[in-house]
C-alpha cells in the first residue's frame, strides 16, 4: 500500500530543496562566468546565468536520500546520472564540441546497459513479443542518448524544458501507481518536485536557464524510469508509450532533422524553426508559446495513460488521434503536410492565449 505522507514529503522536500538551492547556484554561475550569451538564433537579449540543472540535480538528491529507493542497478543509474550532469556543466562552462558532448552521453548510457538495465523486448501488435538480445543494448543506448538530447533541443524558452518534463514525468508516474512500480513512483515524485521547484525561477521572465546540465540530466533521468516502468509493460503497443509520453520533443527533433536534410544542412546546423520559435514567429508572446506546448504535452501525457492500459481497438482509435497531434506539431514546424490553422486557433483560443499584436 502506497504511504502518501511519505511521498508528500519527498516532493516538498526536493521542490523546496531546488527553490532554495538555485539563487545559491545563480551566484555560482556569475562567478565562474557560466553565461548563456545571447546571440541571433537564441530569443533572450541579456546575459543570462546557466547550469540551473545543477539546482535540479541537488534537489532530486535531496528527495533521494529521505526515500532510499531501492533497485538492482540503481548504483549504475546514479553513476550514469553523474556522469550526465558532469557532462552538461562541462558544456555549460567551455561550450564542448557535439563529438565530445555525444561521448559523455554515450558513457552514461553504457554505464547504465552494463549494469543489466536493458529494453529486452519490445511488443509488436499482430506479432507478439519480440525479445531483442544485442539489439537490445544499441537500442537502450540508443534510447537514452536521444531522450536527452530531445530534451535539450527544446530547452529554447523560459521554463519550457521543465515544464515538458514535469508533465511527461507526471504521465509516467499515474501509469506507475496503476501498474504499482514502486521505485518509478519514487523517482518521478522527486523529480517533479525538483522541476517545479526551479520553474519558481525559470518560467518568463527567467532568471536563470538551466542549460545541458540540467536537459541532459532530465533527459536521461525521463528514459530512466520510462525502462523500469513502460518498457516492462507488455501490452498491445506498448513500445509506443514512451514515445507518446515525449512526444513534442522528440517530433520536434525528427522534424528538426527532416527540415535540415531537405535544406541540405548539416543535422547539427542549429535554427530558430523548432516548434517554439515558430509559435514566437506565428505572434504569440513568450509565455504564450510556453503554454501552448505545456497543452499539446498534456495531451500526449493523457493519451499514453490511455494508450498504457487499452483494448486493440481503443489503441487504434487512439493512433490515429496521435497520428493527428503529430501532424498539427508538424505544421506549426514549418513542414506543410495539412491545414491545421482552424484547429490551432481552438487550441489557443481554450488555452486562453493571444498573439501579440
């Protein structure tokens, strides 16, 4: 039986840990000159504080230590964690190559594969269940490395790699409770609360970003407990739960890569046609476009907790719901498929938003 109390306390403790920790972290930041310095393709104007991750790391920390989890490789995961933070507040301070970044990436992922933490099946409707063996281990890789840096890449506006990330890990934490996963609760309930409590600092206006350090750790931290909790489920389509639950980032990402081999750009090139700045470019204010995305989020995050526990029939229903949501992202992109203007402006109209005039 879940002790609520128990979980309460580990949310208030790593949200108010965070709350507390990052003006610590913001005049750390001064000092040593991590600085995000605006530039043409970025929307702030004035030098911003980086490495706010490091508030959300030690907030989690926080939470971590008064729950104890308890996990076979739970070792390897926090090691595998470290080295991702480590990684993310290299970059922040000397701006490391994509090759070197990808290395630190990579580490943390073999980390956690050589621990025994590995997505060993994936189920396949009208197929059964497909164990993977060695491809097992490049897809885990694979798995952690592009869930952090979908994470990262959304990382463009005040507070919305946090928010995105908050919501996502609320969708895994309801299809936790639901399938009693003791241990993913544990660690979606303190990394909430770490989100939450560094968006007190991070929604627009910013005060402080929290640059790789904190979307890479975020990033890594979402494949985590999606391993131990969706990749367990062997229901109809469940290897698509993950997906759906990081969905605006990880379209954003494959659009990202689409729009660039079309305009014959590098992959790495970077741009302002990411799904946020689109909805900046579209007249939506700031806060606006954040909240946007927050809604498509919710809505992907409602979906999954359908999607996780559904018929065959209600998943179909379901797919071509998704399959709608991603072509709607698409459009606000930059990648024309159908006219989805009438159903934005819905959207924005019950967000309550409006464009700047």
């Amino acid at each position: 039986m879940w002790n609520i109390s128990e979980l309460v306390i580990a949310f208030v403790i790593s949200c108010a840990t965070t709350l507390l920790v990052t003006p610590i972290i913001i005049k750390l930041a001064k000092k040593f000159n991590v600085i995000d310095k605006p530039n043409n393709r970025k929307m702030h104007k004035d030098m911003k504080p980086s490495m706010g991750g490091l508030a959300i790391f030690i907030g989690a920390a926080a939470g971590f230590i008064y729950l104890q989890p308890m996990h076979d490789q739970l070792n390897a995961i926090v090691i595998g964690a470290c080295i991702m933070l480590i990684t993310g507040i290299l970059d922040d301070m000397f701006e490391f190559r994509a090759m070197y970044k990808l290395a630190g990436q990579i580490t943390a992922a073999v980390v956690v594969v050589s621990s025994g933490l590995i997505i060993e099946k994936l189920t396949i409707p009208f197929v059964g269940t497909v164990y993977l063996g060695f491809l097992g281990i490049a897809i885990t890789i694979f798995w952690i490395v592009a869930a952090s840096n979908a994470i990262n890449l959304i990382d463009g506006l005040d507070g919305l790699a946090a928010g995105v990330s908050a919501i996502g890990l609320t969708s895994i934490l309801v299809m936790a409770f639901i399938d009693y996963r003791l241990v993913v609760v544990y660690l979606c309930i303190i990394l909430i609360g770490s989100c939450i409590g560094f968006l007190f600092h991070n929604f627009h206006p910013s005060k402080i970003f929290m640059g790789d350090t904190g979307a890479l750790f975020l990033g890594y931290s979402i494949a985590i407990v999606s391993m131990l909790g969706l990749f367990k489920n062997v229901a109809f389509f469940s290897f698509i739960v993950p997906i759906i639950v990081l969905a605006i980032p990880i379209f954003d990402t494959i659009f990202a890569i689409i729009r660039r081999a079309i305009n014959k750009q590098g992959i790495a090139t970077p741009d302002k046609k990411h799904i946020h700045y689109q909805l900046i470019s579209m007249g939506y204010s700031h806060r606006a476009s954040v909240l946007i995305i927050y809604g498509f989020s919710i809505f992907f995050g409602s979906v999954a907790i359908v999607f996780n526990s559904a018929t065959l029939l209600t998943s179909l229903v379901l797919l071509g719901v998704i399959i709608l949501g991603i072509q709607l992202i698409a459009e606000i992109a930059g990648i024309t498929m159908y006219n989805h203007q009438p159903l934005l402006n819905g959207i924005r109209r019950v967000a309550g938003v409006r464009k700047v005039e």
